[in-house]
C-alpha cells in the first residue's frame, strides 16, 4: 500500500537503552483519514529490539 502524501512519521527499530542505543529506520507512517490511527509501511522486519513511531522533523534546505 502506497500514499501519494508524504509521511508524517518514522518507523524504527530500537535496540539497547540510553546513549547506547541504535537507532535504525525501517519505515514510515501516516495518520489515517479519520485521524483514529496509522497506516504503517516496513520494509524490513524486526525480530528483536523495540518499535518506535516518532514524528519526523522536517528537512532545512543545506541538508
């Protein structure tokens, strides 16, 4: 499933606590038109670690 809207928001597997923690994306989410959830799309499955959805911040222009 695909959206032509940008997402709102990353996917990431977390692994580890504090500073040592690793952080790696492995998708994206969009709220749903009735704003009650997400549409959620991975691409990759995690078999350990934690699932974070976190609001993306947005890109300046000398990134």
């Amino acid at each position: 499933m695909t959206t032509n809207k940008k997402p709102t928001h990353g996917v990431y597997i977390v692994e580890g606590e504090g500073d040592k923690a690793f952080w790696t994306k492995i998708g994206a989410a969009w709220p749903t038109s009735s704003g009650d959830g997400f549409t959620i799309q991975l691409s990759a499955l995690p078999v350990n670690g934690r699932l974070v959805v976190q609001k993306l911040k947005a890109k300046r222009d000398d990134e």
